[in-house]
C-alpha cells in the first residue's frame, strides 16, 4: 500500500500524489532569502493556525490576506506541487512558507542564507491521535487500520515525514539558533495573545496591544474554523472527506487523554522517555 501511495524521499515517507519528484526537485534547488519567513511544524502540530497568524502579524492585523487567499497559496508548503506555480521568486519580501521537512531534509540554500524560522511544537500523543484521524479522512494517505496498529507505526517513525522524535530533535539541535523561534502549541493555547505578541517581535514588528487582541481573537479556533479560506472547505471531498473528520477537528490540548488506554499511554511513555532522554527543551506538555 506505500508503494502506491508513498513515496520514500530523504529516508521518510511522503504521500506521492501532492509531492511528487518535480516538487521535491524544484524545493531542493530552491533559493531563500535571509528575510524569508518560514513555519516549520511536524504535520498535525498546528501549522494551519500559524499559516493564520503569521500573516496577520505581517499586515498589522489587516484581515484581508486571511480572508481572501487560501492559506496553501497565502503561506504555501515549499515541497507540495503548488509551489511550483506560484512564482514565488517574484513575491516581495519578506515572503511566507511552510515546511514538514525535518532539519536535515532542508535543502542547501537553507542553510547558507539562514531565513528566519517558527519551529511549532505539539504534544506528540495529540499529534498522534489528530494524524490519526487526518488518515482516515485523507485519500492521499494510507489508512490508519486500528488505532493500535497506527500507534506501532507513529512510534517507528513509518508514518509520513518519519519519526515525530526525530523531527523534534532535530530542530531542538539546529545550528543559528538565533534565527528560530521555538514555540508550542500549548502554549498557544494557555495564552494566545501573549504568543502572537512573541511572535510579532520575533519577526520585528511592533504591534499595539489593540491590534495583537483583534489578531487573537481571529485566530481562536471556533473563528478561525469558520474561515473558509482556511478550514479547507475548498478542498474536494473525494481528496479529503471532512464528513469523516474535519481537517480542522477540536483544536484543544489534551484530547489524548479521551483515545489512549492505560496500556498505550504506557507504551507511549515509554518511547519517549527513551527517544527524547537527552533533550533538556522544558516541554509545556512534560
């Protein structure tokens, strides 16, 4: 079933029909800028939220980008197909991407002009169980099977864009740390305003407390669902069967706690207490 669906690329799977070797190609030749803004997120991590709020701190809480442009065309993925047509050495800077590639993917250009990074982080039993449900309702993806069966996977890394472990390790690791900013979740969900703020002076823009609200309160997520630019309503439903499962589904923190048992959340803590021993990263989620 991954050989018709996926593709191995860098040593992890990639789902064929929206990465396909052109794409891969064209981001691998691809040339930075060193004021280009770039979201990085292991998939299901939130990155749709922070495709949201990027922007907004970009345009001083002007809600037309987010209102009007797709956030696949607004923030586009750099190894997806689209961004092939995008002509985005044309776009002004500072330009806005996103990437699941973990850190030793990243293509040479990456690491010489050292654009500016967000690196989102999210509870890996969240991730789990958020990547299960994207599976079931994602014709592009291989289906989940069990939860159980899944859970085996997610833990060896034999899912898409690999190990959650190592996606998290190796940005935790990366050289010119003073280009990156390393947020979670979490914390976005304990105080969103004081995240958007966080991130307005990361990417240098002075913000007034007014407009950092008026950004929050759009991105809550009972708001930002409701976005059609951003809630993938747009997509077909034979490529993504939101009668199954939304793309955008709870945004909470926690939901694991509703799908694990017991003996998963042991099998669960035991691999990463094992896989994450050497990372001193004060998890909000720990």
């Amino acid at each position: 079933m991954t050989e018709y669906l996926y593709e191995e690329y860098k040593g992890v799977y990639l789902p064929t029909l929206i990465y396909p070797q052109e794409s891969l190609k064209f981001y691998e030749d691809f040339t930075f800028r060193q004021d280009d803004i770039l979201i990085v997120t292991y998939p299901k991590s939130g990155t749709t939220w922070m495709q949201e709020i990027v922007p907004l701190v970009q345009s001083g809480g002007d809600l037309s980008p987010v209102l009007t442009v797709p956030n696949w065309d607004r923030v586009p993925w750099l190894e997806e197909s689209r961004a092939r047509t995008l002509n985005l050495e044309q776009r002004e800077s500072p330009r806005l991407f996103a990437t699941h590639y973990q850190y030793d993917m990243m293509p040479a250009s990456f690491f010489t002009v050292k654009p500016k990074v967000i690196y989102l982080m999210r509870n890996p039993k969240d991730v789990f169980i958020s990547s299960y449900y994207y599976h079931g309702m994602a014709s592009f993806l291989v289906n989940p099977g069990t939860q159980e069966e899944f859970l085996q996977k997610f833990i060896n890394g034999e899912v898409i864009y690999g190990s959650w472990f190592d996606h998290v390790k190796g940005w935790l690791n990366a050289k010119d740390q003073d280009c990156i900013m390393y947020i979670s979740y979490e914390e976005m969900i304990l105080d969103l305003k004081d995240s958007v703020s966080r991130i307005s002076q990361f990417l240098g823009k002075t913000l007034d407390n007014e407009v950092i609200e008026k950004i929050a309160d759009h991105c809550v997520f009972k708001n930002m669902k409701q976005n059609k630019m951003s809630n993938f309503s747009m997509v077909p439903t034979g490529f993504m069967d939101q009668n199954k499962s939304g793309s955008l589904r709870k945004g909470i923190a926690g939901d694991w706690k509703n799908h694990f048992t017991v003996a998963q959340t042991e099998y669960f803590d035991a691999a990463y207490n094992d896989k994450m021993k050497d990372i001193k990263y004060p998890f909000v989620w720990d």
